[in-house]
C-alpha cells in the first residue's frame, strides 16, 4: 500500500495524463454539504442531462463528496476523494487538481470533507450563467442557467431549511428549480448521503443514494424516492425488530413506513402482521383485508408465516385473518 503522501501526488498525476479535451457539457446545479449534528456528507443535483447522477456524484463515508460539471470530467470525484482520504482538506484537494488539469476554464468542481471544509472552481469559460456560493459547511454551484439568481438562492434554502441534510439539500435544489433553474429545462436528478465516520459495514454508511435518470419533473420524483428510502428505513428496523423478537420494536417501525408510504401494500401488510402478533386483531383486520383486495397471493404469503413462527400457530387466529375480504 502507498503512503499517504504517495497516494495524493498519484491522484495528482492521473489528472494529469489526462486529455485536454473537454466532454459535453453537463448544465446543472448541485450542492455539497455536511451536517454538523450528524456528521452525514452528501452531494446533490438536478440538470438537463441523462442520468446526471452518473457522472455528477461522489461521496466516501468518513471522506467527503464531490460535484463535478459543466464540461464535466468524472475523474475529479475519485481522485478528490483519493486527496481527501489522504488527509488533504477540500479546498486544498481541489487547487491540486485543478491547477493540473488542462481544461480546467470549462469545469465546475465542488468538494466537501469530513470536517466540512467545503471549495468550488468554475471556470471563466462555463456557459453562463454559472456562478458558485461556499457557505459553513456547504458549496452551492451552477452553470448554463438561466440567471445569476439561482446560486443565492440555494444557499439561502439550505441555510434556512429545517430538517436532516437530505431535506436541505432537496430544498436547495427546489430553490434553484424556483429561481428558473437550466436554461434548456430539466431532465434528471439524484442524491447521495453518506455517514460522517467509516464504520467497516458500508451497507449502512450510504444512507440515500437514489437517482431519477429521465423524467419530466425529476426532483419531483427524486423526493417520492427520497420518502420511500425513509420508509424502507423504518422497514428494514422493522425486520431488525422482529429478528431480535421485538414485536413491539416491530410494530413502531413497521407503522412509521406505513404513515410514510400509505399505498404500499408491502408496509400495510408488515404493519397488519406486527399488530396480530401483539394480539391487536381488531386493529389488523382492516389492514389485511386492505392487502388481500389488491392481491390475493398475500394469504398463500399468510399461511406461510405460521409455519416459519412469523404469526401465531393459532388455526382460529389464521381463519379470522384470511377471511379479512
């Protein structure tokens, strides 16, 4: 393995050898962030371009995040997060690479660390409008937009908005999209988030990574995305709960992803089975009988769970249960 050292004038030289010429530009806005409460980082953006989040978005638990646009060149988030990882704060990460980079009067770069030193470079040939804010803890940038007012605009969403940093960051986006957002329109969106400290199980560290690669009000879908990720969160406690027999445990989650996600038939079922398993049957009958009206496989699903001890081994219980039409 490199030393450090090694590894930041590595990351330096790839940029590099890199070619002069520049890719299609990426018209977009995005933002940096990390929330000081949490530790969380992440990294979010709308833009009139296929599948944004491909190319736009990069975050490492415990390391920080990267925006990368307008002639955008992917190979500034991996070798930011390299730099960052190698112990060089965002700002000087970002000086770094783009004083090696050939093109760099085309691109917009935004990064964020761990300990929410943020930095952004646009570069004096971006198409106008493009402009960026480094605020505490965050970075707001844009370029090929329709005027000078959505990168003020961003901050002060983000600045003024309640709630974690998913939440900010999507009202910073909605912000932009107010103030008239890309010029050419919109096309797709996404949002990543991760935790603020590694902790050797990266299942857990990405909290939202979820992308809307074509779609005709993409931030729109990108926040029913962003609720249904809730959802599955209190979902997947919810299974925790039960594994660790929990059922109260099971219940409170399995109820939050229902209030979260109320037409989701998965989360009513899950939410019925945790109420009968605390002896609440009245409660879950209507439940169930809600699940069964939109597929009837949910009874075979039903008899299943009592031979696995997922509902009680109580024929009278069973019966109520699947007569529930």
């Amino acid at each position: 393995m490199l030393p450090t050292a090694a590894l930041a004038l590595a990351a330096l030289s790839s940029l590099a050898q890199l070619p002069d010429r520049p890719q299609r530009p990426v018209a977009t806005f995005s933002i940096v962030a990390r929330d000081p409460g949490t530790g969380e980082i992440g990294v979010a953006v709308q833009s009139h371009w296929f599948a944004v989040g491909a190319l736009v978005t990069w975050a490492e638990p415990g390391v920080g995040a990267v925006a990368t646009q307008s002639f955008v060149d992917p190979a500034y988030g991996p070798l930011g997060l390299e730099l960052m990882r190698a112990g060089k704060a965002a700002p000087d990460a970002l000086r770094g690479l783009v004083a090696t980079d050939g093109a760099r009067d085309v691109r917009q770069v935004a990064m964020i660390d761990a300990q929410g030193n943020a930095g952004a470079f646009t570069g004096p040939k971006c198409i106008a409008s493009a402009g960026q804010h480094v605020g505490e803890g965050y970075s707001v940038q844009a370029n090929m937009m329709e005027s000078e007012k959505i990168w003020p605009a961003m901050a002060k969403a983000f600045e003024e908005a309640k709630g974690d940093l998913a939440a900010r960051m999507l009202a910073a986006l909605d912000a932009a999209q107010a103030a008239g957002g890309d010029i050419r329109g919109r096309q797709s969106a996404a949002i990543l988030v991760v935790s603020g400290k590694r902790t050797g199980m990266p299942w857990k560290e990405r909290l939202f990574d979820l992308r809307v690669d074509d779609h005709p009000e993409p931030l729109a879908e990108l926040r029913r995305l962003v609720t249904l990720q809730r959802a599955y969160n209190h979902m997947n406690a919810g299974d925790l709960a039960v594994e660790k027999n929990d059922p109260a445990g099971a219940l409170r989650e399995y109820s939050a992803a229902e209030q979260l996600a109320p037409q989701n038939v998965e989360m009513t079922y899950w939410h019925a089975v945790a109420l009968a398993n605390l002896g609440r049957v009245e409660e879950a009958l209507p439940l169930f009988r809600r699940v069964f009206q939109k597929d009837t496989r949910w009874r075979t699903l039903t008899r299943r769970l009592v031979a696995v001890g997922q509902l009680p081994a109580d024929p009278k219980l069973l019966e109520r249960i699947l007569a529930a039409k």
